[in-house]
C-alpha cells in the first residue's frame, strides 16, 4: 500500500504539497553513501567550528578561555546535532520527489530555532563577540552538513543515476 497526500486530512494536504512532501521519491542514495556523507559532515563541522573559534580567539583575545570554545564542549553538541541531521536526510529523500528543496529549508529552520540559545545566553549575559562566534560555527555547521548530505549522498532519478 502506497502512500499519499490524499490518506491526511484535508486540512493538511496545503501544507503537505506546499513542503513538497509526496511520498513518491526518486532514488533515495545508499546507507553507504549517508554513513560516508555522515563522517565527512561530522569532520568537517568539528573543523569548522575549531576554525571559527581560533578565528574567534584571534579577533577577541578576551574570550580565549571562553567554556563554549573548548573542544570537548562545543564538539558534542556538534556531533549529536549532525548525526540528527545526517539521520533526517534518508527520511526526507523518502517522503519527497524534491527532497532537497525540502531539506534546505528544513536545515534553515532547524538552524534559526538552534540559533535561540545563542539568543537566549547573549541575553542572559554572555559575551557578544563569543555568542557572534557561537552563531557563526552554527551556520558553518548547517552549511557543511547540508553540502556533505547533497553531494555525496544524493538522490537520484528512477530512471538511471
């Protein structure tokens, strides 16, 4: 049993065809080719953010000893975050005939929601320039993710690649 927009209520199918989600994919890319996208987003989102932050510590000296810029504090987040995303893309390349318009967008909403702590700890009194850095490995992180997943996972026509 296949299934459709049509098996949601009314109310939904709007949304539904406006996110694009159709049930009917393309090709979804192999879980050999997700596992190596996953390694390769999860190196390069740690590289990223170990970047971001000696950039960060070069332009604020003051923030050198900052607790959000210590490897083994901003590396879990990173890591439990790609892996979520990493895990998300198969299921959009199932449920969708463009999963990559879809996955884009997605990416982009789930990073300004992840964006609102960064919000909230500026507020509360953390430092600007270090939350700046904070909300630059956030972006580095979705945009490294979102290109490992496309390219080297990605979904292909039911006709041939």
């Amino acid at each position: 049993m296949k299934l459709s927009i049509d098996a949601f209520p009314p109310i939904l199918q709007p949304l539904l065809r406006y996110l694009r989600i159709d049930f009917t994919p393309r090709r979804s890319p192999s879980m050999a080719q997700v596992g190596i996208a996953t390694v390769v987003a999860v190196v390069g989102s740690l590289l990223a953010d170990f970047i971001l932050v000696k950039i960060g510590v070069a332009l604020y000296p003051s923030q050198a000893h900052y607790q959000h810029f210590q490897f083994a504090d901003y590396s879990k987040l990173t890591i439990i975050g790609v892996l979520f995303a990493c895990a998300g893309w198969p299921i959009v390349t199932r449920i969708s005939s463009q999963a990559t318009w879809l996955f884009l967008r997605l990416a982009v909403a789930v990073t300004l929601v992840l964006l609102l702590p960064d919000v909230a700890i500026w507020y509360l009194g953390q430092p600007a320039t270090a939350v700046f850095v904070l909300v630059w490995m956030h972006l580095a992180i979705a945009l490294v993710t979102f290109l490992a997943l496309v390219t080297l996972a990605p979904v292909r026509s039911r006709r041939g690649n």
